[in-house]
C-alpha cells in the first residue's frame, strides 16, 4: 500500500508534466492523421538551372504528360472550331400551323370565293418561313456574324449551316411585309399578316446539353501524353542544363511518382512511419526551445495549449487545401499564426513557432522550397510591422503588408527559379489578395484566443488603461485619492519594469486596478480623508484591520463585475500579499498587552507575488504611500524609507515565488529612490 500511495502521490506532484506529455503525444497524432499519405518526390530542380544530382534513370515505365501550356493550346485548336448546336422544332412548326388555319377560319370575313386564295396564301408564306426556320439567337452567340457556321439537328441528321440561312423574327416579318405589299388587291393583307405575327415562331432553338456534350467529346479526344519512356533509359545527366523537354519529362516523373501503386518504388508504411519520425522531432524541438528560451511558456499549461491550437489551425486546414486543391495552397493565410504569436507573445518565439510550423507544412506541400520561402519571409515582415503595436490600425498596415510582401517575393521567386514572369499572372495577385482578405480574420481570433484561453494582449491592456474607463472614471469620482496613488505607483512600476526587463504595459495596467477595492469604504483611505476626522477613531483597531484587509477581496469582486481580466485582477489579490496590517496590529498590542493577540486576524490573506510584475506593484504601492507620510522629504529619508520597506518584504518572504534576483531588487530601490526625489522635487546633496 505505502509503494502505491507513494506512486500516486508522485502522479498528483507531475501532473504538469504529464499534461504536457499528452499535449505533444495529441498534437503529433493529429498532424501525422491529416498528413497526406504521398511520396514527394526527392529531387528539387528548376528550369534553365543544371541538374544537381547523379545522373537520373527511369525507374519504371512512364508516359510524357503534355504541359498546362501544351493542353492549353490544344483546348484552344480544339474549339477553335467549334460550332454551337440547334435543334429544329417540327412540333411547335406544325402545332402553330393548325391553331392559324383554325383562327383564319374564324377571322374571315370577306368573300367567299377569295377565301381559298387567301389561306393558300397565308400556308405558302408560313411554310416558306417556318421550313426555312426562325433562328432563337442567345445572348452567348448574340455577336456572330452571318457568315459564321452552327451545326442543326433536322429529323435526327445534323447539317451545317451558315447563321444567314436562317430568318430572324425580324428578317420574317419584313418578308412578308414586301411579299404582301405586291399581292393581288383581292388579297385581305391586314387579316394574313396579323395571323402571321402571331403563329410565327422561333423553330431553331439553341441547345446547351448537345453543345456541351460535343464541347466535352472534342476535349476528351485530346491526348494527355504524347510519348513514353522505357525503364532504365537515362532521364537527364549530371550537370545538364533543365530546358523546357527534359522539365516536362521530369515533371511526368514527378506525378507518376505520386500516384503509382508499385510496392517496390515505395511502402506507404514507411512513409507512414517517416512523418511520425519527423513530425515528433519537431514538436520536441517546439517543447525544447519554448523550455529554454521562455521557461513561462513552457510551465503554463494554457500557453502551451494555445499555441499547438494556433499551430494546428494552421497546418490541419493546409493540408487539407494540399490534398484537395493544391494549386490553391497560397490562399491560406499562414501569416495569421505569425501574427497571433506576435499579439500573445514575443518576436522570438513568433518567429521559431512560425517556422516550425512552416517545415511541417512543407513536408506535404509541392515545391516546398519555394513555398517555404515565399512564406517564411511574409511571416517575418508581419511579424516585424505588428511587433510595435500600439493601436488595432496597425493590424489593417499589416494586410497590406502581407499583400505587397506576397506579390514581390512570387515575382522574384519566377525570376530566380523560371526566368521570366511566364508563370505569374492575375491569377496569383487575385490569390494573394484573397490571402490578405482571410488575414483579416486576425483580430476576431486574436478575441476569441482571449476569451478561451483567459489571455490578454497588448491592445487590451492599452484599452484597460485608459482613465476614460468606466472603473478607473468611477475611481477617479469618488476616490480621487486613491487614483492620484494607483497613478503614481503605475509610473513607479513601469520605470522599474523597464530597468530590470520585463512586461511594463502589464504593470502599469495591474497598478491601476490595484486598489479599486477601495471604492467600497473610500474614506477609510487616508489618501481620501480631507478633514482631521479619521473614520477609524471611533472603531476597534480590529475592525479597522478588516476593512483594510478586505478592500482586496472587495477589489477582486469590484474588478470581475466589470469584467477585468484575471491577468489584472492577479494584481489585486497579490499586492499586499500575506503581510500584516502593522500599524493596528502594533496598536492592538500596545492597548492590550493582557490579551493574547491573534496575529492572523490583521494578516493579508494573500497570495503572495508569483511574478517580477507583481512584486514591482508590491514594492511600489508600499514604498508610494509610505512616502506620503514623510515629514522631511530628502534624499537621505527618501533612500531610507525605500530600503527599509523592501527590506522588511524580502524578510517577510513575500518574493520567494518569483524569479527577482538581489541585483533586480537593487536596481528597483534606486529607480524608486530616483523616481520618488523627482515626485517631491528634491535637490541632489552636492559635497561642499
């Protein structure tokens, strides 16, 4: 039993390490999962540039694939010409031939012996019409001239014609105007062409199915290859030149290599077992530098989950775009993780995840290089315009950013590797500007990671700061005291922050928040008391110690009814940490030296600093509201002060969970004493 409660008790102490185990093991899975299962082909090569490698022999038997160039012009000959499809309408013909013949029977109303002249009349007109046919022009044929050639299916036999053979609705009706003009005055002119307006109809229609097929059959009839070549024959020698034939044909290796099913070329296991090989290195080298180079990182567990998030919302959806549409592999906005890394975290460790990330997309995306360095470097030039990001506009600088970046390193990248912009077009600009587009989805991530995974960025602390606020203008109300404090020891904690290194914009907003729990009792505070009545002369030192004390928790509740941040609300909760409430503590004992004193009750209940940020506020808020006190404020009771209230933390060991070292704590006394003269406008002592 003492074996296994002492496993047991061994699991519950690792379990951050056992998380993180499980994270790399997930993260691993589900990437090695949606890696696409094909070979890439091992040869990287470039036309107009020599061949790098050995000379190359074909290992199998393959066809010569024609160039999309080489297809391109062969659709072109193909439907060049082509001829559009219509269908001759017997049925409508002679449907329309009846209905006219009964309603001229009920129309006429002239003599009886002319009545038989005029419906032969009107017959021979529609039948000369309607036989020769009214063609049903389209708006896709509207611009053919009258000589161009359609093909018309009449009693199942296709004939080609010329689009002049045919009557418009126009040309029909100004036949039988000139036809009725020199008939017979015995003719009833107005009665034959008003039925003819009427029953004359479009009987050459246009059919979209029959066109596409044949559209489709002369496309089909085009070859894919135009040749093959035999196993063992050499495919290109060492050190030869790339021209556009051998390009094409190792183009075709390249896609047999992709398909082909041959157990002897390559085992899909192996490839298999290749990219669980590959892909856990990375994600080891991931945890390795993160655990070297940002040790916080790497003990947060929530740092660590977003990040593998950020990286798999990348990589998942690239290479399902690979598997599926691989031309379509630059639409995805990779520089997103770029800038969320940069947004959360450092340049540093942007720039390693980012890259990381980018060689495990490699490993499936044709032409790798190229596409690594087209990415690698917009990624950098995101990161490098978002790095001092001050205001969310800076975002929209970034898109454009991305954009121009993308549309200059593809131009270069078809100089270098095709010699010539033959492969660039409005194609890849329409592209890229999509990628741009998707870039935009930045700021609404960057709130959603907040939200989920309880951090803040730099843009929120800036927005939290602000003393427009509704909490900070609420302070500044009805406490304006303790706002003219929270202030000064924001100044404090900044300059400090900025000589020993760490997060100041961090500071300076937790400084601001630090005592909003003074808003509750406002004028318990002596920094809001304006008269020499003292609120607390008519209570118990006791009761006294429990409104200081509790203007933390007040704090706490005040800050998360308004929304603040847990990052922030740290701050409140730690910047008395355990300490007593001296002053009516030692009050306590001097008025009762009979009663036995219990030291908790005038404790801060904690906890203590955990990090440089909330030590400095510590420091400050103690060393900032002990310096109101001073009588003569000099140099020598400045210095005095300061040492003696960060000494008498340092003893109470309230930064032993911190990483603050003597030589930091040093330099944050002489930045306070400093700070602090120059607050109180006190003259440097000069020797005499």
């Amino acid at each position: 039993m003492s074996k296994i409660s002492s496993f047991l008790s061994k699991l519950a102490h690792s379990y951050q390490a056992i998380f993180r185990v499980l994270l790399f093991l997930v993260a691993t899975f589900v990437v090695v999962w949606q890696m696409p299962r094909t070979v890439k082909f091992k040869y990287e090569y470039q036309k107009t540039r020599p061949w790098q490698y050995e000379s190359l022999y074909a290992p199998f038997n393959f066809p010569i694939y024609k160039s999309s160039e080489q297809m391109k012009i062969e659709e072109e000959n193909a439907l060049k010409d082509f001829k559009p499809i219509f269908v001759y309408d017997a049925n409508i013909t002679k449907n329309n031939k009846i209905l006219m013949l009964e309603d001229f029977n009920t129309k006429w109303n002239g003599l009886e012996e002319n009545k038989d002249a005029n419906r032969l009349l009107l017959e021979k007109l529609y039948d000369t019409i309607e036989n020769k046919g009214i063609i049903a022009v389209i708006s896709l044929y509207e611009n053919l001239k009258p000589e161009s050639m359609i093909d018309v299916v009449r009693d199942r036999v296709v004939k080609t014609k010329q689009l002049r053979d045919f009557y418009t609705m126009k040309s029909a009706t100004d036949f039988v105007t000139d036809y009725l003009t020199n008939t017979d005055p015995e003719i009833d002119k107005i009665l034959i062409n008003r039925l003819l307006l009427v029953y004359l109809h479009q009987n050459v229609i246009y059919s979209e199915d029959l066109t596409n097929q044949a559209e489709e059959q002369a496309l089909s009839a085009i070859s894919l290859t135009f040749g093959m070549i035999q196993k063992d024959e050499l495919i290109i020698s060492e050190g030869e030149l790339i021209t556009d034939e051998k390009y094409n044909i190792l183009n075709s290796l390249k896609m047999e290599y992709a398909s082909h099913d041959d157990g002897n070329m390559f085992n899909r296991n192996l490839n298999l077992y290749g990219q669980i090989i590959v892909v856990a290195l990375i994600f080891v080298l991931l945890f390795v530098a993160l655990k070297l180079m940002r040790s916080d990182l790497y003990k947060e567990s929530g740092s660590l989950s977003m990040i593998l998030v950020m990286m798999l919302l990348m990589i998942i959806p690239s290479f399902w775009v690979i598997k599926h549409y691989p031309d379509m592999i630059y639409m995805m906005p990779i520089p997103i993780l770029a800038m969320l890394l940069v947004t959360f975290f450092d340049t540093r460790a942007a720039i390693y995840i980012q890259t990381l990330t980018l060689i495990i997309i490699c490993l499936a995306v044709p032409n790798s290089f190229r596409y690594f360095v087209i990415q690698f470097f917009v990624s950098l030039i995101s990161i490098f315009v978002l790095s001092r990001n001050t205001s969310r506009s800076r975002y929209f600088l970034t898109y454009l950013a991305v954009f121009i970046s993308y549309i200059i390193l593809r131009i270069g990248i078809s100089l270098i590797f095709d010699a010539g912009l033959d492969n660039f077009g409005w194609r890849d600009v329409g592209i890229f500007a999509m990628n741009s587009l998707f870039t935009m989805l930045t700021l609404p991530l960057s709130f959603l990671f907040e939200r989920v995974f309880g951090f803040v960025t730099d843009l929120t602390l800036l927005e939290l700061s602000n003393t427009n606020s509704p909490l900070l203008r609420k302070l500044a109300s009805e406490a304006p005291g303790t706002f003219q404090h929270v202030m000064q020891v924001a100044d404090l904690c900044e300059e400090a922050l900025f000589a020993i290194g760490g997060n100041m914009l961090l500071a300076r907003t937790g400084a601001m928040y630090h005592d909003v729990g003074k808003l509750k009792n406002p004028l318990f505070f002596t920094e809001n008391q304006s008269g020499k009545y003292n609120l607390h002369d008519d209570m118990s030192y006791y009761e006294s110690s429990q409104i200081i004390i509790n203007h933390v928790i007040d704090g706490i509740e005040i800050c998360r009814k308004y929304h603040v941040p847990e990052q922030i609300i740290d701050f409140v909760r730690t910047h008395h940490g355990t300490r007593r409430t001296e002053y009516f503590y030692q009050m306590e004992l001097k008025t009762n030296p009979d009663i036995d004193v219990n030291e908790e009750d005038f404790r801060y209940h904690g906890p203590i600093p955990f990090s440089k940020e909330t030590a400095v506020l510590m420091m400050a808020d103690s060393v900032e509201a002990a310096s109101r006190s001073l009588g003569n404020k000099t140099e020598e009771s400045i210095s005095k002060l300061v040492d003696g209230i960060i000494d008498t933390q340092m003893k109470d060991n309230q930064f032993i969970n911190t990483d603050l070292t003597f030589r930091d704590i040093t330099i944050v006394k002489k930045v306070f004493k400093r700070k602090l003269m120059n607050m109180y406008h006190v003259r440097i002592a000069y020797p005499v």
